[in-house]
C-alpha cells in the first residue's frame, strides 16, 4: 500500500507538475503575443490621428 501511494506521488511529481508549468508558459506566451499586438493597433490608430 504504502509503494502504490509513494508511486502515485512520484508520477504526480513527475507528470502534472512539467505540464502545468509548461501550460503557464504558454499562457503567458499567448498572453505577450495579445499585448504586442495592441500596442501595434494603438501606435497605428496614433499615426492615422496625427
């Protein structure tokens, strides 16, 4: 019983943690990618103004 549980932790430790990680990564990629993005539109939308 206590190899069964001490193996569930080590595949928890071993398999969700990377993919959360890596899914926060790519949050946060898309999430750069969406603010690059409205300042291009902005610095657009100011040429047009001027």
């Amino acid at each position: 019983m206590g190899e069964l549980i001490g193996c569930l932790i080590a595949g928890y430790l071993c398999i969700y943690l990377p993919w959360r990680a890596s899914q926060k990564e790519e949050s946060r990629k898309r999430q750069d990618m969406y603010n690059n993005l409205n300042k291009k539109s902005v610095d657009e939308m100011e040429k047009w103004r001027k």
